[in-house]
C-alpha cells in the first residue's frame, strides 16, 4: 500500500505541529499587582473615593507637601527576566495646568528606582510606560517611592514579557482587563430591607433610623471615614469645615480656621 507522507514528511510536519501547539499555548509571562493591596502601604493611604469611576481604589501619597513612607510588596513573578512595565497613575492638577504635576513618585524593583518617574504627565488615569526593567528572581519587592508629599496616585502595575502589548485605555475596557487579572469575583452581601449608600450626615441619620424603627439595614461608603467631604477633609486638613462645607462665612472671617 502506497502512503501519502514519507516518512521524511511526517517529521516535518510533526515537527512544525509541535513548534504550532506550543505557539499557542505559550503565552507571555505576565503580572497584575492591585495598588491597594501592597503589604506595606508606609505614608500611602488607601483611597475609594472614585470607585465608581474607576472600578477600583487606588494609593495616594497624601504629605501635605512632605514625602510619605514608601510602601512595599513582595509579588511573585511567574519567571525571571526582562519585562515591560506600567504603572496607572493620574496627574491629578492636569484640569488646571499643562505644567507637570505635583503627584510624582518613582516605583522601586528590590530597592533600585526605575529610571522613569510617574504621576506628573498626561490628562486623565493613563498606564503610563515604565520601560523594560530586569527581574532577577520570582519573589521581588516592589515599592512606591512618593517624591513630593502632594497626592502622588498608583491604581496598579502591569509587567509583560509580550514587548507588543499595551494595557486598555477606556474605562470599560479597563474593568475587564482588571478582573481578567484579577479574577476577583463580587460576594454575596445578601438580603437587607434597606439599603444606603453614602456616609454624609443623611445617610448616618437615614440608617439610624431605619434601623431603630427594627429594619436590617445595609450602610455603603466609600471612604474611609464617616461623613462624606466634610469629614474627609478634616481628617486629613488642621482645618474643620463645617457640615456645609463653608470653612468661613462674611462678616466671620476666622470662623472655621
């Protein structure tokens, strides 16, 4: 019986199915690291303000003009080698001026800085580009190096070893990257008769109240204290604003200093 391959031809191409099935199923190495979950958050602080926008909380380097703590993870890399990083950062006063941003900040690889530094360019959240940076072993400290004290913001850090791959820019598009990394899936909070979002001073008064009259009550804040602006910023201002907000009022010119 005649066959239609040689045996020459059946190596090659068992040679080329082989080289075929590992191109596809080698994907590049990669690395997702949330902001927010560094072990070691030092002066950074966590910020929920703008979940709703962003699909995630973020650090801040919030010194009121000195540089903050560094703060510092141990991630595991799935190889060692060279890879492509970035960083989603925001140039927070980029609304008011073209000049750079106060918010700058370096990212430390075992405790060297990466040449670029971060968070004083562009005009909206943006993966800004880190360049190639050299992993030298799977357990790697990273840490955020804040260089100004004045609200310095990382959401999250992309590394690739895929040099044609950028992260999503649109927000829709960026939620799905994130939980495509992540693959964090939303629990069950359950069953409430009531629920209210937001922590200023309606809110507490609603979900007291609520609850007294004997209703299970589910209460929602996305900050990390009570009373929406005013309280957040004097918590983190000398300044005590008022329930409205007015830090003064005409012909009371030092009420509220």
């Amino acid at each position: 019986m005649k066959t239609l391959f040689s045996n020459s031809s059946k190596s090659w191409w068992m040679l080329f199915a082989s080289i075929f099935l590992f191109a596809c199923n080698h994907k590049p190495a990669e690395l997702f690291i949330e902001a927010e979950s560094f072990t070691a958050k030092g002066g950074w602080v966590v910020d929920q303000q703008f979940m709703d926008l962003m699909g995630s909380p973020y650090l801040m380097a919030h010194g009121m003009g000195v540089p903050v703590d560094d703060a510092f993870t141990v991630a595991t890399f799935p190889k060692t080698g060279i890879y492509r990083m970035f960083v989603r950062t925001y140039n927070w006063t980029s609304p008011w001026t073209k000049e750079k941003g106060p918010g700058k900040f370096q990212v430390l690889i075992d405790g060297y800085p990466v040449a670029v530094t971060f968070g004083d360019t562009g005009d909206s959240w943006t993966w800004q580009d880190g360049g190639q940076v050299q992993i030298n072993s799977k357990l790697t400290q990273i840490g955020l190096h804040d260089l100004g004290g004045f609200n310095g913001r990382c959401d999250a850090l992309y590394f690739t070893q895929d040099s044609t791959f950028a992260p999503p820019a649109g927000r829709e598009e960026v939620t799905a990257f994130r939980y495509g990394q992540t693959r964090i899936i939303p629990e069950d909070g359950g069953n409430y008769d009531l629920v209210v979002v937001g922590g200023g001073i309606g809110g507490i008064c609603t979900a007291i109240s609520a609850a007294r009259l004997g209703l299970k009550v589910a209460f929602i804040q996305d900050r990390p204290v009570w009373g929406r602006k005013q309280q957040f910023r004097s918590a983190r201002s000398p300044r005590r604003p008022y329930r409205t907000g007015t830090l003064s009022r005409a012909g009371w010119h030092c009420e509220g200093d």
